[in-house]
C-alpha cells in the first residue's frame, strides 16, 4: 500500500513539475506574455487592479499567454492559481484571468474566498458576452478592460446582467418549458389522431413527440460546449420533424392499435407485485501572491 501511495504521489509531484515549467514569471498584476496590450494599457489595467486590492485585499491578475502547451485551460488557470499563490492565505480571494492567444480559450479562475460573489455562471456570463465579442472584433484591450471592471462589480455585489444575457437567460428558462408542453400536446393529439384514424394529425403529432425529445437533449447537452445552445436545439426541432414526417409515409392504424394492446396485455400480465417503501433518493513595490488558494471554481470559453 505504501509503495501505490508513494508511486502515485510521485506521478502527482512530475506532472504538477511538468506543468510549472511552462508558467511565466509573476512580474506584475498583469503579466503579458502574448504581447496583446500596449504599455499604456497594462498600466491603466495595473492602476485600477491595485486600487482594487488596495480596498479590498483581493487580487486580480490577468494573464495572456501565447499557448497553454497542450494543456486544458481549466487545469492550468488551477494550477497557475495556486502557483502563483493569488489572493490573502487566510481569504483565498484571489481571481486569474486567463487568455491563451494561439489556443484561442478564456478562463476565469476563482478562489475559494469569492466563489459565493463570483459565482460560475458569472463568470460564463462575463466571458460569453464581454470578452468574446470584444475578442472576435480583436478588441483585447477593451474586452479585458470591461471584464476586469465587471469581475470588481461582481466581488462587490454591484454586478448586473446586460440586457443581451437577461434575453438569453429568459430564452434559455423558457425553452424547456416549451419542448415539454408540444411534448404532453402532441401525446394527447397522438391519442386523438388514433381514434380519429386521421393520418395527417398522428404523422404531425408523432413528429413534433420525437423532435421535442431530441431537441431538449440536444439543448440539455450543449450548454454545457456552446453558448448557441437555443440555436442548435431548435435546429435539431426542424430536423428531426421533417425527417420523421417524410419517413412515416403509410400509417396503419389497425397494426398500431395491435401492437398497443400486445404492449398493454404484456405488462398487465407480468406486474403482480406492489409498491414498497423508499423513495426518489502586496503590498510594497514588487507585485506577489498572498498564498491564496483556488479550488476550481469559475468558467472557461473560447473565441
């Protein structure tokens, strides 16, 4: 047992060196290492993250980098956090923000401290609607500028949501509902359609049924990838319906109410049992770490 503890802690140990050996030198509040920002803009961007700090003891940093060598930005923006030791070691308020130029990927990287006011969805929001539209127009500075200022708000409190976000989240809250109600709909048309042998409901019915599924899946699934999430499910919606509406070209409604019997009488027969129990179970002149620590929190994008 002592050699697997000794032999994984030694696995552990190389690749955190592996990763350390790719780190830039903390030389500041902002550390520029893809050359993005003029010295102009680091200083202006370096004034306002030590008044920052100055009041409230957290520290920002932001890093560009011209590539995370093969790495996944989410472990090294961890790592590099706790590397570097950002933020107080009794408040672990210590925030990164990561840009790796040639990988094109953003991340916001949280400690402890101020997981509860910069919270992940946050985070997403500031990358997905500060950041990558200033990113894609090549606008770094000023994408970093007003990230930075709305990171501050967030650790105040202050921080409110573009209107652009409130439309998306609205959208994003409705859409579920949605697919659910033409869901339960196109179940009850379903049933009509059969009693009413009427082909062209049960084909329309039975489409918007399959396509409702899939669309919610899909959209479920991709929030997690893209922030054109409501774009794709509704895309998969209209997919998904026309091809299931031009491939159910004969409906056979004697075979169907057959075959729903031979269901029913299945598990009628078979379930004899009933139900049980349970249930759904810095100060100074040179710029360093505080020994803050990180443990994960924030959000990730790319542009």
């Amino acid at each position: 047992m002592k050699k697997i503890s000794l032999t994984l802690l030694l696995i552990f140990s190389f690749s955190f060196a592996d990763i350390t050996t790719s780190f830039p030198q903390l030389s500041g509040r902002v550390v520029d290492t893809a050359n993005l920002l003029t010295q102009s803009q680091k200083e202006t961007l370096t004034t306002v993250l030590k008044k920052q700090e100055e009041k409230t003891s957290n520290q920002i940093v932001v890093v560009t980098l011209n590539s995370l060598d093969g790495y996944e930005i989410a472990e090294y923006s961890y790592q590099l956090g706790r590397y570097w030791g950002i933020g107080q070691k009794d408040k672990d308020n210590g925030i990164l923000l990561v840009i790796s130029l040639n990988d094109r990927k953003l991340r916001i990287e949280v400690g402890y401290g101020l997981e509860g006011a910069l919270t992940d969805k946050i985070s997403y929001e500031i990358i997905e609607y500060t950041l990558k539209p200033k990113f894609r127009q090549n606008q770094y500075y000023e994408g970093i500028y007003k990230a930075v200022n709305k990171i501050i708000l967030a650790i105040k409190g202050e921080y409110i949501q573009d209107k652009e976000v409130n439309n998306n989240s609205s959208s994003s809250e409705l859409l579920p509902i949605l697919f659910f109600m033409i869901i339960f709909v196109s179940m009850i048309f379903t049933n009509i359609s059969k009693k009413l042998r009427y082909k062209m409901l049960y084909k329309t019915s039975q489409s918007s049924l399959f396509s409702s599924f899939s669309a919610f899946f899909t959209y479920a699934f991709s929030t997690e990838f893209t922030s054109y999430s409501l774009e794709i499910a509704l895309l998969t919606f209209v997919a998904i319906f026309i091809i299931t509406f031009l491939n159910m070209k004969k409906v056979d409604f004697d075979k169907i109410r057959r075959n729903s019997k031979n269901i029913s009488s299945t598990y009628g027969s078979g379930y004899n049992g009933g139900f049980g129990g349970g249930g759904f179970s810095s100060s100074g002149g040179r710029f360093s770490g505080g020994g803050g620590s990180f443990g994960g929190g924030g959000a990730s994008g790319n542009w």
